[in-house]
C-alpha cells in the first residue's frame, strides 16, 4: 500500500535533473527504460533503505562474531525454552503448558503468564522457513529475530518519519535508528527478548495509528488495531500505547483538533484493539477492569460526547440553546463517568494501579515499596552518561527536531512530540525504558537533521542561482530571488552553510563511530560467557556458569531442586534443566522472600526452610576469585531486604556495621555466619587468589575474609566451578534420629 | 565326572551332526601362552597357541571358548597365523566368526577360527589370537570419595577355558602399577613387580576352568561411550561433514560426597586420581571446520595439532569426570572429499572411511554411523570386515526435496581396534548437483518477476 502511493508522493519531493540529454546519452540503448528523475530518486532511496536494512542487521552480529551464536543474558533464557516447547510441542500443547519445573513447589502456568508474540514469531519464522526447506536450528533463529526485527523496524521508522515530515526525514531516521545504541542494547544478536520484537510492533502501531489520523482511512485504523495485537502478544510495555494514544487524543481534542479523520481512527483502533487484546491470556479483561486502562475507556467515552454534540450543535443551529446544552451534557458525562469509575474502585470491579505501574510514574515507589523491583539494576532511574552513551548526538538534536516539529504543527507531528516527550520521561525513570524513547528521539532527531540539510543545501542551491543571475541581470533580482528565506545582508552565507553542512556530517560520523563502538564494546558481551584480558593481552574466556548448568544437568537427578537467587532461575531451568525454587518471573514475592531469608539466616535455621521447599541443591555465584562484581555477596542485601519485607526476623541492620557493609574482620556476627556468606566462602580461606595477598583475599572486594575457618554441617560441595564462580552444595538429607 | 559326560556328549553331538568337520576332540593345544593387559579399562589378552591335529582326518578350523561372562563384553576376536620360523615369520590374518555349538556347557561362546588350509593329522600350527574385552574390571569399592585411588576387580581363569586339552600353558596379567591389593593364587603363581605370573600348568583337560580375582588399582581413565552417532554427510561440491554425537561417562568407580574445588586444583597428585578431565580424538588429517560444543554452547577447551599424518584434538569436558559423572558433547569437522570418495571401476562411487570412535581408549557401549549420501544417489551398499547392523533411512537437510538415503550402520561394543577402513558404494548422477542452485535461481527469477509485475499492474479499484 505503501509503496503504490510513493512515486504520487516523490513527484513533489523530487529535485530537478542536472540534464536531461546526458541521461539520454548514457541510456540510448534503453530508450525505454530510462530513468526520471523520480525513478532515480526511488532507485535511490529504495537502495539506501536496502543498505540501511542489512546494516541494521549485521552491526548487531558482533557478538555472534566475538563469541558464538548463543541465547544472552537471563529472561531470554526463559523465551527461548519455551520457544522450545511450541516447536517440539506446538501450539496448545503450549498455550495448557504448566510448568513444574520452576517455582516449585507452586509450579507457573506458562501458556497464562507470558505474552507469547515473541515465541510464536520465531515459532512462526522456524516453520516457514522448515517448509521452504531451510533446515535451520531453532536456536539460530531465537538468536537472529532480534536482528531481523531491528532490520524491520527502520523501515517502519522511514515510513513514520515519511508520514510526519517527509521521505529525507524518514531516511534519516531509517539511519539513525539502525545503529542507536539505545535500541542495539536489546536487540543484538542473542537478546532473545520480549523487546526485540516489542519496539518494531510499538513503532509500527504509531505510525499505523498516525496514519490512520492522518488519512481517516478505516483500513490503517485496522491496521493500527492489529499492530496493537501484536505488541500486546509481544510485551507488557503496550500499556504505554494504550495509554498515549488516548492522551494524544485528548490533547488533540483539547487543542480543538477534533476531526472525522481522529474519531475514526481512534475508535476503530480502541475497540478492536481491544477485543482482539482480550485474545490474549495473560491480558484478559484487563482492558475494561484495571485502572490502567481506563484512561483509554475515558477518551473512547469522550469522543463519542464530542461526536454527539457536534451533531446536535448541527442539528440545532441555536448557538445559545447549544451552550446550555452542552453544559448539561458535558456536566453530567462528567459525572456519570466518575460515578462509574467510583463505583466500579469501590466495588473491586477496576482494580487500582498496581505497583509497577506506580513506579513508572514515581522514580522513588519503587525504593520505598517493591524492593524486588527496585533490586533490579536496569529498573534504576537513569545517569545522565547512560543517556549520552545512549543517543549520543540524538541528545542535542532532540531539541532541535522539537522546535522543528513546533514550528511545523500538525497532528502527526503533535504525536511525535508527545510521543519523545512522554517516553523520555519515563526514560529518565528506569535505564531499561531508554529503549521505549529511542525511537522517538530517532524521529526527532532526523526531523532535525533532515530538515537543517535541507535548508542548507537551498540555501546553497539558491546562492547559486543568485550567482548564475546575479552576473547577467545584476544585483536587483537577487534580492527579489531571497526575499523568500535569505537576508541577503550577510556575506559569508554560502560558506557558511557549506561549514555548518560539513559539520552536520562530522557529527553525525562521529555518531556513526560512537554508535559502532559502543555496540562492539558494551553491548555483544552475552554476560552468561565472561571475557578478560590475559596478562599478557591474551584473552581469557570465563565460561563457568555453562559448566555449572551443564554438570547440573548431567550429574543430578533428574528431580532434583536448586535453591538460587531468582536471577539465575531461568538459566537453570533452560539449561541446567533442573527445577528450582524461584526464577525471573517475581511472581510471587513471597516465595522469593523466603528463598532471601534462608540465604541470610544461619545454616540450621537456613536448613529448616530448604527441607520444607524440597530443596537438594543450592547454587551461589561467588566472584571473590576472578573479581567479578556482581555476584550474590554483591547482591545480598537485596535478599535481606527483600526477605525482610515479608519476614521481619530479618533485620537489615543486622548485616551491617555502621551502616556499611563488610564481609573482612569487621563484618557483622550475622554476617560472618549467615548461609549466603558460607557457601561463598566456604574453604576460601585456604586460597591464595592474588600474589603478595594473604590466602582468602576477595579480589572481587578488595579484601581479607573474616571468617576462613568455615564449617558446614547441614550441606556440602557437591561442585564447584574452574574459577569458582559458581559453587554448588548438596543438602544432605537429616541425619539419624538416635 | 559330569563335566566328561558334558564333553562327551558335545563331541558325539559335534561328531553327529557336523561329521564333515572335524571334532572337538582331533585336536590339542601343545603349548598356549596367554598375556593379559589390564592397564586400561580395555583388556587385551594375546594367546599364543600352537595347536595339533592329533585326529585322522584335516581339521579346517578350530574353535575358541570363552566363559559367559566375558562373551557378552567381548569386544572383538582377531586371529593370525604364523607361517615361518624365528626371523621370516609372517602373519596371516585369518577368518574368525562367532559360532553357536549345540550342548555349549555352561553357556560358553564360542569363536570359530579358520585355517588357511586344513590342517592335517599330525601337523601342527602357531596361532596369534587377540581378544578385547570391555566392562570387565568391575570398581570394588563400588563408591569412592574424591582422594581415594580407584581399585577394581579382574575376574578370569587362572586356567585357559578351552574345548581341546592343552599340554601346557602359561598366564601372565598385567596390571597398571604395583599396587595390587589381592589375587587368587593357583600354583604355581607368583607377581612381580606390575606382573602376576599363573602356570606354567601342565595338561589340563578340555574345559578346565579355575576362577581367579585379581584386585588391583586402575586409576586410568574409565571412558565410555555410552552412545555414540557419528553422522557423515556427503557433499559432492566437494567437502565431507562428519558430526559425532557423544555420551561419555565415566565408568568406573562411583563418585561419592564431596567435590572440592580447592583439592582438585591444590592436589592434583592426589585428589581426584581416578578421574579425567582431557581426551584425545583422532582426527585425520587436513581437517577443518572443527567444533567442540553441547546443547548449550561452544565448549572453549579444546586444541587442534593439524599433521599430515593424522590430525589431534585436545579437548576437556566443561567439568571433570569423576566415577559416574557424563558429559554429552558434539564434534564435527569437515574433510575435503577428494581425500574419501572414489570411483569404483563399475562406475560407482564409494566412500572410503574409518570406522569406530576417533577417540583414544575408550570403549563405546552403542555406536550409529550414518552416512547420508547426496540427494538422488540411489543403490546404497556398505562394506565392512565385520558384521553391524544396516538399515536405510531419509535424511531432509537444506533444500532437500526427496530427501538423502541414509545408510546407517549399528554396531555395539565398540573399542579402537575396530577403526578400520569401511566402504559404501552408490550410484550419482551429477546432475543432480545443480538441483539446488536451479531452485535457487529459480526462487530468485521468480522474485522479481513478481516485483515487477506488482509495479506495473494497478490494484486500485477507482481509478485515480
């Protein structure tokens, strides 16, 4: 469709031929097939986009190239094991799937708890490409999707930035987002996420939705609605969509923008966005009972009140009457709205914000309220250097394109700017939603870039033709010639332009360097593998936690149970194919907080819970040979606090010593003998770790242990990995009553 | 006296029904040397045995028993004759083949071992026979602790179990160190140093039988292949991709309690003797593309020496393997065709390649090999020198449309001795190379085609 209404479009768009008679030289042979100037121009932006579509896909292969075609990080772990499950089970054998292996022993209905887009997506791609005979692994296709929609959503991005600004500002933004590090960070190769799929659905019902306001065409309001399907299937970010949209159309109807065209598309987008929502589990009928969406509920309301009153405004021609009439109705809209929703709170029938929710809109709930969410590190409110790291020259084109798009309004570009506005905000709120604003900031931006090229290249082009003229009739048609933009009073314009043109693409190459390196650097570690320099610059791969998961596999029963902090959950389930206790999921802080208390209590208290959970094997990661940080001593007091938070025995200060926490000499008694601190440190003592450093030295804190003389009773090593990174204990069964 | 009656009735059964043979009883053993390696976990035996027609008529062949419990983990019989004296001997290798005998005692298995000619009455002949056995040292203590040495149980006759009376004969046992915590002596038997010496014992009667337990330490490595599928892809554009499957364990002596990281690293001399943590795969020469990885990654540890004879691979499971521990892995590697396929004088062609496991000392309980030919080669035939299982089956890979024959060959029991040379044979048409870039091409023609009608035919239904 897109492509059909494209060469109308150009034709206004297309620049002028240098000459028309060497083109026909150069194609006498093809008389037929010659160029225009506007299949030039197609030829041309069609193999731009084209380049822009495999370098967004290969700039994302670095860690396949520096490590191995392999599953990232923790959650994709999950993704890709159930993704697993769909091919070798198929469909509703997945959609009934409930999952025993985790969260035992209350076990997790996975088909009812996960939004499956992303798994059928690769489940789909699999298929497809097993029917046309391409006999690929499963694996190499969890791997690529990431890439693969990164690819697709630079197209999405041309045809956004087409339909905001125009096709030069949508190439741009084709460019600039294909390599933003913003979005690279969860679309590399590997990062089998929810995400990777998520920002193209995102993106793609914006500019559906934007379309569809733009054309007031039924069918891109569909279409919008189906996007909103897809990322609903795909992500719990939709919740963003559902409620910015509605915003946007609220401001629109506030500024007096109101339009056939807005009622249109909106009302198709809502309602079978949302019917078809509702075709997803875990989403239910959140639409129509969670206080989230209700703002989407209130708009659709509202809408319909405007529709009505313009027809009765139409229909009574009595501005008077209408006035009246219209405070009555708006009166008692308004207050049979808020009775609705009173009642409907009141009753439990709309359930209020939940807590997440909350903290997206409150940087400090989460801190003060949901340790769990709080103890993750990417749901931290952002630094200002991760927002350079992140957009780099985008940061300062933002603005930029903000004035643009002010100065250009229109309902496109009042979404657009709502749009950066919103996500940026909530960009600043949690590092992981750096990711929701890229595009936006992407679309700004190249509005910026795109339009002050523009501007200079006719500045340029004009100066010329002055100058062609200039010489012939004089300085008299100049002025009439740049009446239109140009003070004629400065001298030094076209060289000017030609500086400020030169250093656009400076910045934008060193947007091009900063994007390349940081992608090869920060973002293609798969974090499961670790890499060092050697001594002697060689490089040294840490490849523990595999070998940890892989000896659990093979040399454990098959029922056994692992005890771990949750974030390793989903490892271990993928590939350690072993039960545990609780994973990624948080769905229960409960669970998780008792798994907390026993990491910090003492062993024969610890011991008392681990027998009631079944548990047979507890698994730590200890970073005090190879000193790497984040390992579980760094992460304790989190399961303090969050095992304090349900079970009061568990006191924070308790683990501390004035306020700092220690684990030399000066720790805390609770501390030093508390189960979390043994099982990392259990025969450590007896390590030398670093030359000139008394045995016992965690390189990872810089510091002596206090305790080395460590005794364990209720357990013992049952493994533990080549650089100690993970330690595995088996929980020997009680022993003999006398 | 019942074993006579046994012997008895077995030579009139033989004499009966097989007349045209010649029976048990033609037949004595003048002398027998028997040399037992037990250094590893595979037990090699070599016999010497110099056999004499004592009967009237030619005896063609000779019958080799073993007792019921090592049958079933005999790996593997071979047999040569030695023709010539001292400095000119030669070694002919002769045919051997499991046999069944009517009224076995005690269950004995029997290997049947033809002359190259028959041998007649009074001559005599000098035999080479080596027989492998696998799972025969049994871990006594079954479970050991991680500083433990590992010590296991031989189980044999102290005597050669035979169907013909043997004059004399000698055993000697090797074992891995001189640590020997017991055997069952028969006089006259002595050790020495890494030697237990049994004999020499003097005219014992067909089907002697003293059992004998040698309990010694074997910290060698216990690797078994519990399954192993090695899988050969043919391509004709010119390369050879061999995929093996592994299930190694380790199978001796169960590990028990704690694995202590800071002994395994601190004491290596002493802690964890009896596991093993680097294998050896012999790969042959100009191979390339090699991978090391399992169902979760890439394996980092492991190294490649490239030769021109053969090719090394260095590799460690991601953890060490303690008694009872396993570690499932894959290798592959390519090899360039030309080095494997040939063309038979009829026009076919054949693969030629080794069979067995390429890696070193270790057995392998159940071994598939499947050679998947090219897509449209048709009458599969393996050659081999011994007897496996073969079955045909269809293999669909990339852009396959009828699929590849799989010629899948099954064998178990398996140790190195058996990487020997096998062939199979197929007919190919070369045509069907270009299949695949044919559809390609097509895929792609058709491609644009359709782009370009797209662009110049007018969906819309108004006119604009």
């Amino acid at each position: 469709m897109g492509g059909k209404s494209e060469p109308t479009k150009s034709e206004s768009m297309a620049t002028k031929t240098t000459n028309p008679d060497l083109l026909n030289t150069s194609f006498f042979s093809f008389k037929s097939l010659k160029l225009k100037t506007k299949q030039q121009e197609l030829l041309l932006r069609i193999s731009i986009l084209g380049l822009v579509y495999i370098l967004a896909f290969i700039a994302r292969l670095f860690s396949v190239l520096r490590y191995e075609s392999m599953i990232h990080e923790f959650d994709p772990y999950f993704n890709y094991r159930t993704t697993l499950f769909l091919t070798e089970k198929g469909f509703y054998e997945f959609w009934n799937w409930f999952d025993s292996e985790s969260w035992y022993p209350l076990g997790r209905i996975i088909g009812g708890t996960l939004y499956p887009g992303l798994m059928v997506t690769a489940a789909l791609i699999y298929w497809t490409l097993r029917f046309l005979r391409f006999f690929v692994h499963i694996r190499e296709v969890c791997v690529l999707t990431a890439p693969f929609f990164a690819s697709n959503t630079t197209l999405v991005a041309y045809f956004f930035g087409k339909e905001i600004w125009d096709t030069g500002a949508g190439l741009v933004a084709a460019v600039l987002i294909a390599i933003c590090p913003g979005y690279i960070s969860r679309s590399v190769a590997g990062s089998y996420d929810n995400e990777a799929v998520a920002i193209f659905a995102l993106l793609l019902t914006f500019y559906l939705f934007v379309k569809a306001v733009n054309t007031g065409s039924l069918a891109w309001a569909l279409g919008s609605a189906f996007g909103y399907f897809y990322m609903v299937s795909a992500w719990g970010g939709y919740v963003f969509i559902i409620n910015l949209v509605p915003l946007y159309v609220l401001v629109l109807l506030i500024t007096g923008r109101y339009s056939m065209r807005l009622y249109i598309a909106y009302n198709c987008m809502y309602i079978l966005g949302m019917l078809l929502a509702m075709q997803i589990r875990f989403v239910g009928f959140q639409h129509v009972q969670s206080g989230e969406h209700m703002g989407a509920m209130g708009v659709f309301l509202l809408m319909q009140v405007f529709y009505f009153l313009d027809w009765v405004k139409y229909q009574l021609n009595d501005t008077k009457l209408f006035q009246t009439f219209l405070r009555i109705t708006v009166t008692s809209a308004i207050l049979v709205g808020g009775i609705a929703l009173g009642v409907g709170t009141a009753s439990g029938y709309i359930s209020p914000w939940t807590g997440r929710f909350y903290s997206l809109l409150d940087p400090t709930y989460a801190k003060d309220h949901i340790p769990i969410i709080a103890s993750v590190s990417e749901h931290q409110p952002t630094a200002w250097s991760s927002f350079m790291f992140d957009y780099h020259i985008l940061l300062f084109l933002f603005p930029a394109g903000l004035y643009f798009c002010f100065k250009r309004l229109t309902d496109a570009t009042i979404f657009i700017v709502m749009y950066g506005l919103t996500s940026l905000y909530f960009a600043g709120v949690m590092v992981r939603l750096i990711l929701v604003a890229t595009p936006a900031v992407c679309l700004i931006s190249a509005i910026a870039v795109s339009a002050t090229v523009k501007n200079l290249t006719s500045l340029l082009r004009t100066k010329q033709k002055v100058s062609q003229t200039g010489s012939t009739k004089g300085a008299g048609s100049s002025k009439a010639s740049s009446k239109v933009t140009l003070d004629q009073s400065q001298p030094f314009q076209k060289n000017g332009a030609i500086a400020l043109l030169v250093g656009v693409f400076y910045l934008l190459s060193r947007y091009a360097i900063h994007c390349t390196w940081v992608t090869s650097e920060a973002y293609s570690s798969p974090s499961i593998v670790l890499a060092a320099r050697g001594a002697h610059g060689n490089r040294i791969i840490f490849d523990d936690y595999r070998e940890a998961y892989y000896w659990l596999r093979q040399n454990t029963p098959t029922d056994a149970k692992i005890m771990s902090w949750w974030d390793y959950g989903y490892q271990i389930t993928a590939m350690g194919n072993r039960t545990v206790i609780v994973d990624n999921n948080t769905w229960n802080n409960t669970h998780i907080a008792t798994v907390g208390r026993a990491m910090s209590s003492y062993e024969d208290e610890a011991y008392d819970i681990m027998r009631s959970l079944d548990v047979n094997y507890v698994l730590v990661v200890f970073g005090g040979v190879t000193g790497y940080s984040s390992d579980d001593i760094n992460k304790f007091l989190w399961m303090v606090r969050i095992g304090g938070g349900v079970f009061p025995v568990i006191k924070e200060p308790d683990y501390l010593v004035n306020g700092e926490f220690r684990v030399d000499k000066g720790a805390s008694p609770k501390m030093l003998n508390c189960l979390m601190y043994k099982l990392c440190y259990y025969r450590f003592g007896e390590l030398t770790t670093e030359y000139g450093k008394p045995p016992g030295y965690d390189r990872a804190r810089g510091v002596e242990i206090g305790n080395k003389d460590i005794k364990l009773e209720h357990l013992e090593e049952a493994y533990t990995t080549s650089n100690w990174i993970v330690r595995i204990y088996r929980v020997k069964p009680p022993t003999n009553r006398l | 006296m019942a074993a006579r009656i046994w012997i008895f009735s077995v030579v009139v059964a033989v004499f009966l029904s097989i007349s045209a043979f010649s029976s048990a009883q033609d037949l004595q053993i003048v002398n027998a040397e028997r040399r037992i390696d037990l250094s590893s976990h595979i037990v090699k035996a070599f016999l010497t045995l110099k056999v004499e027609n004592i009967g009237k008529d030619p005896a063609a062949e000779m019958l080799l028993a073993f007792p019921p419990t090592q049958i079933k983990n005999l790996a593997m019989v071979q047999a040569l004759a030695i023709t010539g004296k001292k400095k000119k001997k030669t070694y002919l290798p002769l045919d051997v083949k499991p046999t069944e005998q009517p009224d076995a005692p005690n269950d004995t298995g029997y290997y049947r071992v033809k002359f190259i000619s028959p041998l007649g009455p009074g001559e005599t002949v000098s035999l080479e026979v080596l027989y492998i056995l696998t799972h025969s040292l049994e871990p006594f203590p079954v479970e050991i602790t991680q500083s433990e040495s590992q010590l296991v149980y031989y189980h044999d006759s102290a005597v050669i179990l035979s169907p013909y009376h043997i004059k004399q004969q000698t055993t000697f046992v090797k074992t891995p160190t001189t640590r020997v915590e017991s055997f069952t002596s028969v006089e006259p038997a002595n050790r020495a140093g890494k030697e237990i010496k049994y004999g020499p014992y003097e005219n014992r009667a067909s089907y002697s039988y003293t059992p004998v337990i040698i309990h010694f330490e074997n910290n060698s490595p216990f690797a078994v292949v519990e399954e192993l599928v090695r899988e050969i892809e043919i391509s004709h554009w010119g390369s050879l991709q061999i995929t093996e499957n592994y299930r190694l364990t380790h199978g001796g002596a169960r590990h028990k309690g704690v694995f202590s990281r800071v002994d395994y690293q601190s004491k290596r001399s002493v802690s964890g003797a009896s596991s093993f943590n680097a294998l050896l795969a012999v790969l042959p020469p100009r191979v390339n593309s090699v991978y090391y990885r399992d169902n979760i990654g890439n394996i980092s540890t492991s190294h490649l020496r490239t030769g021109f004879r053969k090719s090394e691979l260095e590799f460690e499971p991601r953890y060490p393997l303690f008694g009872g521990w396993s570690a499932t892995f894959v290798i592959g590697y390519r090899v360039p065709l030309e080095d494997y396929l040939f063309e038979a004088s009829d026009g076919r062609r054949y693969l030629n390649f080794t069979f067995g496991c390429p890696l070193v000392e270790t057995i392998v309980n159940k071994l598939t090999l499947k050679v998947v030919l090219p897509e449209g080669s048709k009458d599969p035939s393996a050659v081999l020198p011994f007897t496996v299982n073969q079955e045909l089956e269809v293999k669909y890979s990339y852009l396959d449309i009828v699929g590849r024959t799989v010629v899948v060959l099954q064998k178990d029991n398996v140790v190195p001795t058996h990487n020997v040379p096998f062939q199979v044979y197929y007919t190919f048409n070369p045509i069907y190379m270009l299949a695949e870039p044919f559809m390609l091409v097509t895929a792609f023609f058709l491609v644009f085609v359709a782009s370009l009608a797209y662009v110049h035919i007018d969906l819309n239904i108004v006119r604009k």
